[in-house]
C-alpha cells in the first residue's frame, strides 16, 4: 500500500526491516526510488502503480546493497540509474560468474526464496559529476557521498522538500559504515554534514529502513548518527538507544559490536 507523505511523493514500507520504496509523480509518470523487497511486494507496487494510472519513467538506486537494486517486469524498461561510483560498483559484482550465489549468501534466509534475482543491479550510469537527476519531473538533487557504501546518494526533492536519505537517518538502525574505505568514520561525518548543509530546506524524511520523519526530525537524527559515529571514533561507549536494552532490533548489538572490533583492528 502506497502512503502519501507530501505533495505527489508516497511511500511504501517492506516488511523487510521496515525497507522504504519512494514514488515521486511527474509529468509523464513516476521516479520509482529503491524498489523492494520481496516479489509479492514488488508485484503488488507495480499493481498500485497501474491502478493509479501512474507508469514507471525513471528509477533510482541509492546505493548498489542488495536490497536497493531490485525490480519487477512490471515496472516496465525505464531507465535505472545510479551514480557512477554506484553503477561501478555492482557492474563489477555482476562481472563475476558466480555472482547469483554472492548475493545469495547476504540475503536474509527469511525471505531469499521471496527475492527474484532476474532485473538484479541492471543500473545506469550518471555521469560523476551529476547533481541533477535527468528526468520529466520535480527537480531532484542528487547529494552523493560514501557515508555507508560506494557511490552512495541521497536524493532531494526541492519542490516538496523529501529527502530520501538511502541507508541513513534511521530511527531503528545503527550507521551502518563502509569498513572497505579508507577512513569509514571520517566518511561518515562528511556525509551528515551535507544532511546539515540542506537541513533547512527540508520538510520529510525517507530513511531505507525505519520511520518517516519531519524536517525538525531530520536535525535529531543527524545528531544521533553522529553521537554514534563520535563514540566510535573515540573508542567510547555508543549510548544508542538502537543498540540498547530497548534496541528495536536484537541483532543490532552484534553489528556495533562487529564494527568496533573491524575499526580496532584497522587502527
């Protein structure tokens, strides 16, 4: 079921994790933002879309993790872009000959019987330096950084102010870092402080997975991401409600905890 959060944008929440799927109207029809998760849930989206009378124009892949580069035959052939750094990413995951079982083997045993593989990752390439996104519709910005994975965008909607923020700002999930870059942490930070940079200029929060919030809602989570991020950099204790006794969920602790002994043992 789609929600309406302003103004010809919607969302529609997974069971997966609470996993976020934005549409944005334009013109002609939609921008269709990380499409998921499993094939009853993607069948039923493009059913939503058609009986809105809305098809799929363009798509958007906010960053190439698994569960932010499928689709459904039933979203039509629009172009699906990422960013260069993104599209290179999974390009070279798809060049490898056993690449089906790579991805097979992060998926959550749950739902892998669920999760169709046959559109997987098949992106396009916005030029490097894009900061636009090239479609028929609201303006949308596209804000990259490598806070949680290579290529990683949040886009922004100026019309309406939404800010899908990819696999950040989460109210039920710890940051998840890049431990592959060279400076994780230091990523991390540089990517809230270009949160901060449009803060004032925007009005609802998409997060991947979690709860959407208010534009006063996007200030709170970008400090309490980067309280997280500080206490590790500092080799202090996180103080995060996500990871407390109250943590909304209980694998999270075994992340935090995977993290710290990750950026220990690099340092």
């Amino acid at each position: 079921m789609l929600t309406q959060i302003a103004e010809g944008v919607f969302v529609h929440e997974s069971e997966f994790i609470q996993s976020n799927t934005t549409v944005v109207q334009g013109a002609d029809g939609v921008l269709l933002i990380d499409p998921g998760i499993t094939e009853s849930e993607l069948a039923g989206l493009a059913r939503d879309l058609r009986e809105l009378g809305e098809p799929v124009v363009a798509g958007f892949s906010t960053h190439p993790d698994w569960d932010h580069l499928l689709w459904h035959p039933g979203f039509g052939d629009a172009p699906r872009y990422a960013t260069a750094r993104g599209a290179a990413s999974i390009r070279e995951v798809l060049a490898a000959a056993d690449w089906r079982e790579q991805v097979a083997d992060g998926l959550p045993p749950e739902h892998a019987d669920e999760i169709a593989m046959e559109l997987f990752g098949l992106v396009t390439a916005l030029p490097a330096d894009a900061t636009r996104l090239p479609w028929d519709g609201p303006e949308v910005s596209i804000i990259e950084h490598r806070g949680h994975a290579v290529g990683h965008a949040a886009l922004l909607v100026e019309q309406t102010g939404v800010l899908v923020a990819g696999d950040m700002l989460s109210d039920i999930l710890i940051p998840f870092l890049d431990l592959q870059a060279a400076e994780p942490i230091d990523d991390y930070l540089a990517a809230l402080r270009l949160f901060d940079d449009v803060a004032d200029r925007v009005e609802v929060v998409v997060p991947g997975h979690g709860s959407v919030t208010t534009g006063d809602g996007l200030r709170a989570r970008i400090d309490l991401d980067r309280a997280y991020a500080l206490a590790l950099r500092d080799g202090r204790e996180a103080g995060d409600p996500r990871v407390g006794p109250s943590a909304p969920l209980y694998w999270l602790v075994d992340v935090h905890n995977w993290q710290v002994q990750r950026l220990n043992a690099a340092s």
